[in-house]
C-alpha cells in the first residue's frame, strides 16, 4: 500500500522485538508515534518498552490481524520473518520493506542472483541443492565458506572446507539443505554501507562503515574519513543504491562488502533492516538509522544524515558478564563512563550468554585519532581485544 505521508499521533508496528526494534521504538516514540511489537517472547527488549505487545508468534493469523487494525503502517527488524506474514499485512496496511524484498534477502542464491543481476561483483560462487551439484562444484571455489542459503546470520550456518572430501561432509553436517559455496577471498577489510529507500525511489544513506567481525559477529565498526579511500566509498555507496533500486525497496538495507587484498570491491551480503554496524548513527548523527527506518516507512521526507563525530562502536556480547568466572557479574560501567564521548547502550536482556548481543558502545571524538584512543582505552576496561 502507498499513499500520503503517516503523521506523529499514528501507531507504528514492528515485526520482531529483539535490540533492533527496541531502538526503533525509541526513534519512533521521540518522533510522536505510539508503538505496536509483535513477538512471542514476554520478556522481548522491543516489547518491555514499546505502548503495545502483542504476545503471538509471526504466523499467527489473530496477532496480524490485531496489529493490522492497530498500525497504519509495519515494518521488521529481522529478515527472518514469515514473507507471508509480511504479505497478509500488506493487504491491509503499508509495509515496508516488502515481502519480495525481504524474500531475497533471506536466500543466499537469490541474493546472489540479484547481485548479479544489478551488476555488482560478487564472490566466485556454486549453489549447491543437488548431489550433481555438489560433485559439478568447481575446484576453483576451494578453499571456499559453504553457507546455508537460509537462516544463516552471525556466523551461524556456515563451514570453512578446503577439499572435496571437506565439503562433502559439511553438507552432510547441514543435512543436505540447500547451499551456496563461496571461494575463500584474501580480505584486506570489511565495510557496509546502511541507507534509506523512499516510495518516491529518493536513497540517502549513513557514511560508508568500516568493520571488524570476530567468530563471525561483528566487534568494530569505525566511521569516518580516513577508513578508507573516496574513491572506494563512492563505489559501494553506487553499488548499494543499485542494489536496492532493483530492488524497489523501501525502508533501511544495510549492503555489506568485502574490500579484497588487491583493492576490489565485493558484496557480501544484505540485511533488510537497520544493522549493527549503523549503531553509531544515534550518537555520531544528526539522524539515526532508526529515525530513517521511520520516515521510511511513513512516507516522511528522506534527509541526509550529517555525521558530526568521528565514531567507534564496540559491540558488548554476554562474554564480558563472564570475565571474571561463570557467575555473570555486569562490566563496571562506572569506569568506563568516566572516559570522554562513551555513550553506553544497553538493551535490557534480562540474561547474559556468551556470544549474545547485550550492548554496545559508541566512542565519539573531535578527531578519528581521538575517538579511536578512547575506544581502545574502553576496550582495555572491558576485556575487549584490542584492534
């Protein structure tokens, strides 16, 4: 559905109450809109704050129903929904983005496809469904990352392999699901880039974000100007917009790349939705990835975010709760707020795990030098590896 722009004093709903939508709903309620989360957990992050909670799971016909007559418009904050739910409420309600966007995005070869399609590079690939497939895969693609083509984030559904015999097995481990073998690139470094895609085609995105990931879960991001080349921000900004006009999307796409040894440019992949790397945006921006998922989806008009700090944010996983032993005992955050430009975010998991994503950090600084000094001052604090 399209239409006028959804004014403050209308109800917005999300599909999906973990960190994500929690800081949506905070950018949404600062803007004048009350708030409708749609998760099944009681204790979800999104859900504790929002005006609303509807306690159903993503299929549930009676909660979409409920959160059609609730909204005028919806949005996710995970690719992982139900396409079809997205559909259902498409019929009664503006959603975006919509359910053929996020329906890519949740299959790596289609993902990949589109990719191609819209002429970015992409990593030499196979997708593998078939045992002909597997045995046709090309030696050229090993050592490769065989990835499973759905419900893979965060490292999570994928296995080095470096023979045959390797990824014969590693398909085997992931009961013969459909895959997507990826040749092992030599990377100099990652980056993403996050944008916003209005109904009017109108794209404006946050600066190009440089990463460091860890165990495959992303630990540094750095935004400013001496992170890389212009030149080679322009390109992934270019390749980004392309990626979601073929799309004809319309919310916030995060495009991630791989910035190859010999200087190429790759994309990874997409993630449908406001990103982890684009947290900085809230403390470093006149306006945050999550006040554009709003404008997005309400039809407001799409303004340029200004970066006016350079920016490091550190993610703060569950392991930093077990520093000390296997009680979990919180970090001493004391210490690490007397550090100039920390801001502290927090998103009220009742329960540390290692590897969960608690929190995060955003370090802002007059100058790139300083706000990288800090960053690594509040990792020492912490136990955060230095980088």
């Amino acid at each position: 559905m399209t239409g006028g722009a959804i004014l403050p004093g209308a109800t917005l709903g999300v599909l999906g109450g973990g960190q994500l939508g929690r800081m949506f709903v905070h950018a949404a309620q600062a803007m004048g809109y009350f708030t409708a989360v749609l998760d099944p957990d009681e204790t979800s992050p999104a859900g504790r704050v929002s005006h609303i909670h509807l306690r159903t799971g993503y299929d549930d016909a009676a909660g979409l129903a409920a959160l059609a007559r609730l909204c005028a418009a919806v949005t996710t904050e995970f690719e992982n929904v139900p396409a079809l739910a997205l559909q259902t409420l498409a019929g009664h309600i503006r959603v975006s983005p919509g359910a053929d966007a996020v329906a890519v995005a949740q299959h790596r070869a289609r993902e990949k496809a589109h990719f191609v399609h819209c002429g970015v590079p992409v990593a030499p690939h196979a997708v593998i469904q078939t045992p002909e497939q597997l045995a046709a895969a090309g030696a050229e693609l090993l050592p490769g990352i065989l990835k499973t083509a759905t419900l893979g984030y965060d490292g999570k559904g994928q296995a080095r392999v470096g023979t045959r015999a390797e990824l014969a097995a590693a398909w085997e481990r992931f009961a013969r699901v459909p895959c997507v073998l990826e040749q092992q690139l030599a990377l100099a470094f990652e980056c993403s880039v996050v944008l916003a895609r209005g109904q009017d085609g109108a794209v404006v995105s946050l600066p190009v974000q440089r990463n460091l990931h860890r165990a495959g879960i992303l630990a540094v991001t750095e935004v400013h100007g001496q992170n890389m080349s212009p030149a080679l921000a322009q390109q992934a900004l270019a390749a980004s917009t392309s990626i979601a006009n073929g799309l004809g999307y319309v919310g916030v796409l995060c495009v991630e790349f791989f910035v190859l040894e010999d200087g190429r440019l790759v994309v990874n992949e997409i993630a449908p939705r406001p990103h982890n790397s684009g947290h900085w945006s809230i403390d470093g921006a006149d306006v945050s990835q999550f006040e554009l998922q709003v404008r997005a989806m309400t039809g407001l008009p799409l303004t340029m975010p200004r970066q006016h700090s350079p920016a490091v944010m550190l993610n703060l996983l569950g392991d930093l709760w077990f520093a000390h032993g296997d009680a979990p005992a919180a970090p001493r955050w004391d210490a690490l707020l007397r550090l100039p430009g920390c801001h502290l975010h927090l998103y009220g998991k009742l329960e540390a795990r290692r590897g969960r994503k608690m929190g995060h950090l955003t370090v802002t600084g007059a100058t790139p030098e300083a706000a990288r000094a800090t960053a690594l001052q509040a990792a020492a604090l912490l136990g955060i590896a230095p980088f």
